[in-house]
C-alpha cells in the first residue's frame, strides 16, 4: 500500500499575499505532491494572539476555488473546516460546488471545532457543538447523496428539494474526521471517510491504538475497515517555531512538543515505512521556513531527496 504526501499552508501570514501561495501550490501539483491542506479559523482571538503566531486566515472555499484553478492534478484538502460554523446547507453547496470545478480533488476533513472564541462571534452555542455536529453532517449527506434530500433536525429542516450540483466523486466528497476524543473515533467509524486528528495531542503510537479500534468499529459496522485513511504528521528537520507555540498554546503547561520529526532524509524514509506499516495513508509534511521562496526550496529538496525512498519505504511496508 502506497501513502499519499500533503503539504500546508499555514501559516497564512508568511505568503506575503496570494500570488506566493498560489505559486507554491503549482510548484506542490508539479513536483508530484499529492495534497495541500488548508486550515481554518475565524480570526485571532485576543486568548490566542501570542500562541497562534499567525493573523491572516483565508476563507477556505474562496481559497480553495482559488488553488483548483490553478493546478491540474494535486487534491485540496480541508483540514479541517470547523462544520458548527456555517449551516449545512450552505457547506454542503459549496462543496458540490468546488468538488464539480475542480474536477473532483476535494477532500473535506471536518471536526466540530475547540477553539471557543470562533463560536461565541457567530452565535453558536460552543457546549452544543458535538451534537451540532453529528446533525450538520447527516444533513449534508443527505444533500449529496439523496434524490430528495430532507432533514428534520434541531437546527434545521427541509424536505423532498432537488440539490444540485452533485459531487463529482461518488458517493460524496471524502469525509475525513478530525478530533481525537471519542465523538470523533464514532463518526470516523460509523461514517466517516477517515481519521484525521491533530498529531500534536498524540504520540504515534497511542495514535496507532486509536487507528486500530476505529477499525474494529468500522467492522462491527458492516464497513471495509480497509478502506478508511488515517492521516498523521512527519516533521523533517527541526520543528517550525510558530507550531510548537501553537501546540503550547493550545495545551498549557505541556512543554514538550509531541510530534514526529525526522532530522535527515533517511530518517524521514524510514519514518514512512514505520506509519505505512501502522496503516497510515495519508503524511502531512512539516518543516520550518522563513519566507515563501525557502518553502518552495524546501518542498523540491523533499520531492528529490526524501519522496522516491519514502514512496518506495511505504510500498513495500
């Protein structure tokens, strides 16, 4: 089984305005990268001026509209878009929307959100969010995949419409779960398209056991545990700084910065193998950069020096 490369955006402030970032991009989609995540947030809150490092957040739709048209071949992937935030409705359109124009290379990673502040400007009850959540997604769902969608839910409802566009991709867009507590593991199981929590809040191996026992679920469930994707986080070099205040930001008082890192292109070959083995299809790829042109220096060191062993690490695994 082969694993699939993504690299990121974030953060949003470093790319000195679109045309860096769309450049990226198209350097990302030629050198054979295989995704390119985008992150959400409202804005930045006061609580989270310092631990954020980064003020610029780009609605992800219009930037992912964005990037589509721009590359030919690399999927975009939400990871992840806070789905408490927007009505069902309106995320669900547009991401028929953006799964039709950019020829279906959509992955819509979602999670119910934990950063209060984001909810408390909308409106949105932040204690009710997980089940807001179980609800938005259902009717999404529906939106896509039935003749005629109908919800009766407490946040919404609508009946017998015609919702078109359809996703290009059948039966929806890939739906993968993040969050790592138990609501998240449900819905990875019980419908989700995989698991994609934030590496941060796990070592790999208790992020291994929780792979495993979304799996037996998924089993108990009548569904191919065999066809979700799990997704996690190799570092390559030293961490990026503006992540590692994050990841204190958003755990206080943990001072270590619980991420896989690799410090040459070997380890890194080796790590692959490692995750593949584990079950992993999905590596988000992180490193340290300073400016727009480092980051694109970077990426092509890694699509050279790192990639083919990688690739071929995790075939064989």
């Amino acid at each position: 089984m082969g694993v699939r490369f993504l690299a990121n955006s974030w953060p949003y402030d470093r790319w000195e305005g679109g045309d860096a970032l769309s450049r990226a991009v198209q350097t990302a989609d030629a050198l054979g990268i295989d995704g390119w995540c985008l992150s959400e947030h409202l804005f930045t809150s006061p609580e989270h001026r310092e631990g954020f490092g980064n003020y610029t957040w780009y609605d992800p739709f219009i930037l992912a509209s964005h990037l589509a048209a721009r590359t030919q071949r690399i999927r975009i992937v939400f990871k992840v878009l806070v789905v408490p935030l927007r009505h069902p409705l309106h995320t669900a359109r547009m991401a028929a929307t953006l799964d039709v124009l950019s020829a279906g290379r959509l992955t819509l990673g979602v999670a119910a959100g934990w950063c209060e502040p984001d909810f408390r400007a909308v409106g949105v009850p932040f204690e009710a969010r997980g089940s807001r959540t179980d609800e938005y997604l259902a009717t999404m769902r529906s939106w896509w995949t039935d003749e005629q969608p109908s919800a009766a839910g407490t946040f919404g409802a609508f009946e017998d419409v015609i919702a078109q566009p359809r996703c290009v991709q059948v039966p929806h867009v890939p739906l993968w779960i993040g969050g790592s507590g138990e609501p998240s593991f449900r819905r990875a199981a019980d419908f989700g398209d995989g698991w994609a929590p934030m590496p941060a809040n796990h070592s790999f191996d208790e992020a291994a056991r929780m792979m495993r026992r979304i799996r037996e679920r998924a089993e108990t469930q009548g569904r191919d545990p065999g066809a979700l994707d799990f997704v996690w986080r190799l570092g390559i070099g030293d961490p990026d700084p503006a992540m590692v205040r994050v990841h204190r930001s958003v755990h206080a008082g943990q001072d270590e910065f619980r991420s896989d890192h690799a410090h040459t292109a070997q380890e890194a070959i080796e790590a692959v193998g490692r995750f593949a083995e584990a079950g992993v299809t999905d590596l988000e790829l992180g490193f340290a950069w300073n400016s727009p042109q480092d980051y694109e220096d970077k990426l092509r060191w890694i699509a050279d020096a790192v990639l083919p062993g990688a690739r071929a690490a995790a075939t064989t695994a």
